[in-house]
C-alpha cells in the first residue's frame, strides 16, 4: 500500500472507521475515499455496485456496521442480522469483482462463544454457543469471516479478518442508555462530581449536547436530579453515590481505539492471507482472522477506581450485586497479531486520561454530536 494508492474507508465517521481514517492521515496517505450514509447506502446492492464501478478503490477498510448496546442488539434481531449481512456482503463481493488488491475487514469479539475458555484464541470461533443478546451481530460478522475466507480460497482474492477486543476512544458514545461500560462510567463519574461540587453550570453544558431520555439543559432540576437517579447517580447522606451493576468482580479488556487503528493499517500494508494461511498445519483453512487487543484485562471494579481517581470524583461507588455479572472473564490471546509484528503500548491508565482529555472536548462541543 502507497501513500498514494486509492484508499476506501468505510464507516468513517464510528469510532473505529474514525480512528482507521485519523491514522491513514497522520501516515502520509493522501487518496482516501470516504462516503457518509446518506451519499452511499451499503445496504443497496445497486449504490454499492456503482461505488466501486466509478471509485475503483486499490484498498478497502470495511468498518462500517449497525452497531448498538446489549438493549439494541436484543430488541432489533432482525436490523442487526440483515443490515450487518447485507452491507459487509456487498462490500466484499463488489471489492472481489472489482478486482481491489487487499481488504481488511473488521469485527469483535463478541463473535466467540459465551462460555469459551480463556485466554480466547481465534480457533476457539464456533466452539460453543454465542451470548444470547448480541447473537444476530455476531452471526452477521462470523458470515464475513467466512466469507473473506472463502472468497480468497476460490477467487485469490487477498481479503483479511480482524476482531478487536472492546474499543474506547475519540468518536465514542457517552449516551447513558446505549453506552458501552467504560464511557458509562467516564461520564457518570464526571456527572458526580459536577453534583458533588454544586457546579449546575458544568451539568447543564453537558446535558444540551448529550441529553439523557428528553432531560436537556432546559430541564428543571428535579427532572435532572431525578434522571441521575435512574442511571445510578445519586445524592444520599451527603455525599454523591454511583451505582455499578453487578460485583464488580467480571474482567474485562479494553484498548485506545487509535492503536487499534494502528493495528489494522499495519495488517493492511505489511501482512497478507497467504502469509496466515501458511502458518496452519492442516488441509482445512479456516480461523485466519486475527485478534486484536493488549492481551491484559482488568476487574470492572478496579476500572472504577481507576476511573473515579483521574476523574477527581470523591463520592462514593456502589456494586449492586442484585444486578447479573454476566461472563467472568473475557481477554482475547494475542500471540498471532504479536508474531506478525506488533504490539499494544499504550497503557489503560494512560489511555483512561487521554479518553478524559475527548470528552471534555465533546462536552464544549455540540457541533460534534451532530
């Protein structure tokens, strides 16, 4: 891949497309193609067609997907599986008749099973059954696996797989209801300590540009209070208190969203499908996407702490163990992604303090939630 070459970047504006395209710019690459949702449906067969016909990108990053919390996963089934199936189908068949030389397509983790052992190595996919709530999605991004798979064993076509692990970083979403648990609990520590020190200012900012359920900016303050107190954030006997679902004992792996970027341009320009299926010692080729992560995870519980210090939130945290855990431990194993030649460096502690620098930014800029 040259600085050069013709570069599509679909999904541009989520965080992983996003941070694929900010890392693509800072590398010197300067024929990038993106399209919003609006100039190009992936869904339609037809836009897609005439996309690649007319654009005849060299190299596609597929980023692009219906993404959404467990509530959203579980109530549109149907969204999830179709609009997931259909869009990475369109991009990979079109970029195979449209001869495009590499194709690096992107999924997560959720595609292994529930109850699968850990430390999770790619061989463990279709080992067991896969978490109930998110099924659909999953299935949709194991059928592109698959299908980069086979597409490559019949038509010699150069198309490869990533599954990074659970994502944070600029572009996130911070909205309460939808939010995934490490921006939930960056912005529901800023809202107490906001609360804790009176500053209804900082409150009222943060609320016209992230509205929780209708409640705004132009909310009265029993409405606001009252909000808080529903997603766990809550005045009791002096003191502010934010409440955590579970034990706080399950433990997760997180990684900046930017050295996952790094990741997948390194795999786009240095590695190739032939190059993974060399390194399988069998007649059968399967299993060739490749997980991307730090290979370290960290107790939900010892998150909060971590996050509740570089807040600078001095309240209290409560672990409503009436509420599940879910899975225990979930860290992916790492060594195919190190073997080819690269590594995570950034921190959690020091990737937590630069997510804090976004969202402080996010919260004086209401253009960006636009």
């Amino acid at each position: 891949m040259q600085r050069d070459s013709k570069i599509y970047v679909a999904g541009h504006r989520g965080l992983v497309g996003s941070a694929i395209l900010n890392n693509l710019k800072i590398k010197g690459y300067t024929n990038i193609v993106t399209r919003t949702h609006e100039e190009l449906d992936l869904i339609s067969c037809e836009e897609v067609a005439n996309f690649f016909m007319e654009e005849r990108p060299e190299y596609v990053f597929l980023a692009a997907a219906k993404v959404g919390g467990i509530v959203a996963n579980n109530t549109y089934r149907g969204d999830f599986i179709y609009q997931n199936l259909m869009i990475q189908t369109n991009v990979i068949h079109h970029s195979y008749l449209n001869k495009v030389k590499k194709l690096l397509f992107l999924g997560s983790t959720c595609i292994y099973p529930k109850n699968c052992p850990q430390p999770i190595k790619e061989d463990y996919l279709l080992t067991g059954k896969l978490e109930y709530t998110n099924e659909p999605y999953a299935i949709a991004k194991i059928a592109g696996i698959r299908m980069c798979e086979s597409y490559n064993l019949q038509y010699a076509t150069n198309f490869i797989a990533a599954m990074p692990t659970n994502l944070y970083g600029p572009k996130d979403n911070f909205d309460l209801e939808k939010s995934h648990v490490l921006p939930a609990l960056l912005r529901k520590m800023h809202l107490g300590k906001a609360l804790e020190t009176g500053n209804w200012e900082d409150i009222r900012s943060n609320l016209s540009i992230m509205p929780i359920e209708g409640v705004n900016a132009n909310s009265d303050k029993r409405a606001i209070l009252d909000i808080f107190r529903k997603y766990g954030i809550e005045a009791k006997n002096g003191k502010v208190q934010i409440e955590i679902w579970g034990s706080g004992r399950p433990m997760r792996e997180f990684l900046w969203s930017e050295e996952m970027a790094d990741a997948c341009v390194f795999l786009m320009k240095e590695i190739d499908f032939e190059d993974i299926k060399r390194e399988i010692n069998s007649a059968e080729i399967r299993d060739t996407h490749i997980n991307i992560g730090t290979g370290k995870d960290i107790s939900i519980k010892d998150l909060a702490y971590l996050i509740k210090e570089r807040v600078g939130f001095e309240g209290e945290l409560f672990f409503n163990t009436n509420k599940a855990d879910g899975t225990l431990k979930k860290v992916t194993e790492i060594s195919k992604l190190q073997k080819l030649g690269w590594n995570s460096s950034i921190s959690l502690e020091e990737g937590i303090a630069k997510f804090y620098v976004e969202f402080l930014k996010i919260s004086s800029a209401s253009e960006i939630w636009k």
